[in-house]
C-alpha cells in the first residue's frame, strides 16, 4: 500500500467551529437579519446547484427575494454576445476580459433596484453577480472547485442560465473555461475582503459554512506553509495502470490516463477546522495572497495567477498519447489572449523496457509532405509517425524538454510527471492514432492549428543536442547533490533535482517553487525559523513552497531520496 495522501488538508488553528448543514447555517442568517442586517446578498460561483440552494435560501424570513438569473439577458442573447469569444471550434475559444454586468440585462437590473429601494423589510438577492445589485451588509459566498463543475457538466448540468445540458461536454467547459470562469474570479478578487460568510457546496446536500474572518485567515496560514492541492483523477482513451497501485485508486477501473496534482487554477484544497474540512478552489489563495505565494517578481510578472502546474501522464499498460504541438506565445496571445504559452518537459517518473518519447521532427522531413500525411491520415486512419518524427528511449528519471512549437507525445508503458507553464488546455492534437474518445467520438484534431507553430528546425539533431537529458550537475556534497535538469533557454521554468542524502536547507529567494519526490519514501520539510509546523511528503506527491517561507531544510526519511523542484526563472530577488 503506498502512503500517497489522496485528501491532503492544511490545519487550521482555531477556535471557531464550522457551521455544517443547512439547519444550522439558516439559523446563523436568520440572526443576523434578526440583528438588523437587512440587505443580503448570496453570491455564487456558475456551477451551484441552484436549485437545491435558492430551495434553503427561500426559507429565510425576506420581504423580498430575488434570482439573479431574472436580472441576465435571455441565453439566446447572452450566447449571442458571447460568440466572438466562445467561436467555431469544437475546444478552442478566446479569453473574456470583460465582466459579468456585461450580460446584465439593463432594463430587469433597474426594476430590481427599485424593488430593493423601495422594500420595506430585509431583502434577499441570491446569484451570480448579486453583491452588483446591491450595497449588502451581508455578503454570503457560496464557492466550488472547478473540477467539481466539470462533473457536473458530465453528468448533464448546463452552463450558467443555459439550458445546453446535452451539448457536447468539451464545448461546455469551453464556455465555462473562456468565459464564465474568467468573469467570476474577476468578481471573486473584488469580494474577498468584503465576505461575511463563506459556504462549501462541492457536496450535494451537505454545506459548510465559515465566517469570512476564519476563511481569510486560512488563506493567510495557507500562504505561511508549505501545502499540497486536492488531485484529481481521470480516465483516458490511452490511460495505464500506474496511478491505481501508487496513488491508492480503485483497482477495478479501466484506467487512469491522467492526475491534476498541482493546478492551482483546477485544484482544491482541504482547509481543516478542528476535524472538519471545508473544500475551497486553490484560486482562492492566488487571488487572495498573490505576492506572498508567487513571490512579489512573479506576481509582477504574472499577476495573480500561479504560472506552473505539475501533473500525471500514465500510459504504464497503455497507449501513445496523441500526437501533438503546444502554440508559441505570439500565436496563442493572437488567436486566444492569452498572455504566455504551454512550455513543458515530460519527467520519466517510471517507465518499462520500451518505454519511448516522440520529440521533434527528424532530419530532412519535408514540410509539406508530413502536413499532407497527416491530412490524409484522418481520412485513412494510418499515418507513418516514426517516418516523419524521432522516437527517443526512455527510462526512469530521464527528463525531456518540449519547448512551444515542438512535436512530441508520451508513448506507452510511461509514467510522466508534466512540468508546464499553466495554460495546458491548448494543446494541439495532430494524430491520434486511429483512436475515438471514451464518448465513442473522434478527439478534435487540430492540424491547421498546428501546421501554424511546429518548428521544423527542430529535428533530430537539434533534439539530442538541446531538449533530450540536458542534465548538469551544479553542486555534490556529502548532505546533497543538485542538478539541473532544465528546461530549454527558450522556457521560462528552470528545474532542478536534489539526491538529499543528509540534509538540503533550500533558500527559495523570494520566489514560490512547485516540488515532487520523485523517489524515495519520504520526506519532512522544516522551517528553518519555527514560523510552520514540520511538512512530511511521500513518494509522487506534489507539494507548493510559498514564497513567503524564505528558506526550508529537507529531510530525507527513506533512502533514495530525489526532489524534482521547478521555479519560475529569474524571479528570484536580487
């Protein structure tokens, strides 16, 4: 049995208690209305049951109660205006910087506010944008992970006031991705200092309710220690067998494909109250202690977005992963506003005898010949790869670095660890070996896309000589040895590796740093200063080092001991 922690929570010191149950938590509103708070505003997250929580919320004593869903355009006209943003294609849209008053429909937002204004007694506004309708002096928060909303999605919720609930899941979450989520994070920054209450509604049924003083203070001890992300699981077409011994998953199903082990923008975490957990988004702690966890260069650079994401590829008993290239940041700021791309590097956390890598095209492939292959591919279903792209061995501990605008894929019997920068949803898809999705239909293939960013310079060559184990070995002591193991000078993440031996006091300069025990049992990380309790991580999981903790010492508690580390490059403060 492995010691991976699949439910990871950050302890919270305090003395007040969550309030658990919608009993419970009506009782605590019903107070403060009592107390004379008589403007309430229930603000949610797309994604919400809505119907199970305006059922609660109704029961509150209001004189009046409003559904923001009355004060939106109609979903023909919010589609209607959503359209430049969410486009054609089947995955890809383009990023929405506006906000969600946009889709506010003027003449319903000032009926509403002279309902308001004119009510006599205690008012109740409950949804999506509505701590916009009203000056509250309660502001009730009900928050979720967005991997629990891509659920939600799969099993048949329509996007926010859309009736598209059999619409095709990747164009749903294009929705949510482009658009929806991008307009409520921006209201979510602006409300964080202003919540009174916050309550979980990832479980059906079953919410948990904290003050905003409980929940802003988590955040600030979230932000003091080093921490890990709520993973997820999921099936895939090409999935393997790995995760379900290491990562403690049932055993009888099909596959695992992938593990979304440190996305703050995907993840959750568990914040525990006594032996309560309350579940919130990862995003949540960038928004609220950007500097203090990205370091303050990073968020100069970055804003209030976490820049690098680890996670799983495991195709141990699988299949290839699709042939793909990742688009280079003038083509992917152009076409989608987005502000820097998909660099990446596939780390070999295990791999079998035949393990193997496609990386870069090989010497002499002409342009237009491959292109005119792989067209014709999805008509015929076959396509030469290994004719027109290098196939690399590869065995544990190797490290491969793919640059934008390079061809690549995994290929079977691999367990990857994925070092990238965090917009991992533009990958584009070249072939995909014959194969249909676990839906039964084709995977969107985006050659065109593609033909657009692959360098074709990158051959096999420049391959061996730049991205394929690029290893250098920077310090050897008795304690410890560090190496770099990447990435390319044309990324933006630097990685090293740490064999800890004795000891390895690590000084993280001001800049956060996304870590994984790549080998070995365990690990205890420790404060240098007594400001954070001692920190124990196992074998294959992740963990976040906020720039806030200045310097830590690793302890190794297993022998065999590596650390792969990955931090933003030139961020640290001089």
């Amino acid at each position: 049995m492995s010691n991976y922690d699949r439910f990871p929570h950050i302890s919270i010191n305090t003395d007040q208690k969550v309030i658990r149950g919608y009993g419970d938590i009506l009782s605590v509103l019903s107070k403060e209305i009592g107390q004379g708070k008589q403007k309430i505003a229930v603000e949610t997250y797309p994604g919400v049951r809505d119907d199970e929580l305006i059922r609660q919320f109704e029961k509150l004593d209001t004189a009046l109660f409003l559904d923001m869903k009355d004060i939106f355009l109609t979903e023909a006209e919010m589609t209607a205006k959503m359209e430049p943003w969410l486009t054609d294609d089947r995955v890809f849209g383009k990023m929405f910087f506006g906000n969600v008053q946009d889709f506010f429909d003027k003449t319903q937002f000032d009926y509403a506010k002279h309902l308001i204004d004119t009510a006599e007694n205690a008012v109740l506004v409950y949804g999506f944008g509505a701590s916009l309708l009203l000056d509250a002096d309660l502001l009730v928060y009900c928050d979720m992970a967005r991997w629990e909303i891509q659920l939600r999605y799969r099993a048949g919720m329509g996007n926010y006031n859309c009736s598209n609930t059999e619409e095709d899941i990747l164009r749903k979450y294009k929705r949510g991705f482009f658009v929806e989520w991008r307009m409520a994070d921006r209201l979510k920054a602006n409300l964080l200092e202003k919540i009174d209450y916050l309550v979980d509604t990832n479980r059906e049924n079953d919410p948990k309710m904290i003050t905003g003083d409980m929940f802003r203070a988590a955040l600030v001890t979230a932000s003091h220690t080093p921490f890990r992300l709520v993973p997820y699981f999921d099936p895939g077409v090409w999935g393997g067998q790995w995760m379900k011994e290491h990562c403690n998953l049932d055993p009888d199903a099909v596959n695992y494909a992938w593990s979304f082990d440190g996305v703050p923008e995907e993840n959750s975490m568990l914040l525990r109250f006594g032996t309560t957990d309350v579940e919130i988004p990862a995003m949540d702690l960038t928004l609220y202690q950007p500097k203090e966890l990205l370091g303050e260069k990073n968020f100069a650079r970055f804003g209030a977005e976490f820049p690098i994401r680890f996670d799983f590829l495991d195709t141990m008993d699988g299949q290839n992963l699709s042939l793909q290239v990742h688009p280079l940041t003038e083509y992917i700021h152009s076409q989608f506003g987005m502000a820097y791309t998909q660099d990446e590097s596939y780390y070999l956390l295990d791999a079998k005898e035949d393990a193997c890598v496609y990386l870069g095209v090989k010497n002499g492939t002409k342009k237009e010949e491959m292109l005119d292959a792989l067209r014709t591919a999805q008509e015929t279903g076959v396509f030469d790869a290994e004719k027109y792209v290098n196939k690399f061995p590869a065995k544990k501990h190797d490290h491969f670095l793919i640059p934008a605008g390079t061809i690549h894929c995994s290929g079977s019997n691999s367990m990857v660890l994925e070092i990238s920068a965090t917009p991992y949803i533009f990958t584009f898809k070249l072939w995909d070996w014959g194969r249909l999705g676990l839906d039964g239909k084709p995977r969107p293939i985006n050659i065109e896309h593609g033909s657009r960013v692959i360098q074709w310079n990158r051959n096999t060559d420049w391959a061996k000589e730049n991205i394929v184990n690029r290893i250098e070995v920077k310090e050897d002591t008795p304690a410890y040895k560090e190496e770099k193991t990447g990435l390319h000078a044309l990324e933006f993440i630097e990685t090293r590796r740490y064999t800890i031996r004795k000891d390895l006091t690590l000084d993280l300069c001001g800049s956060f740093s996304m870590c994984n025990l790549v080998d070995g049992e365990a690990i205890r990380i420790e404060s240098t200063d007594g400001s954070f309790e001692p920190y124990e991580v196992h074998y294959a999981e992740t963990f976040i080092l906020p720039a806030s903790l200045g310097k830590v010492r690793m302890v190794p508690l297993s022998e065999n001991v590596m650390v792969l580390r990955a931090y933003v490059r030139g961020s640290f403060a001089e």
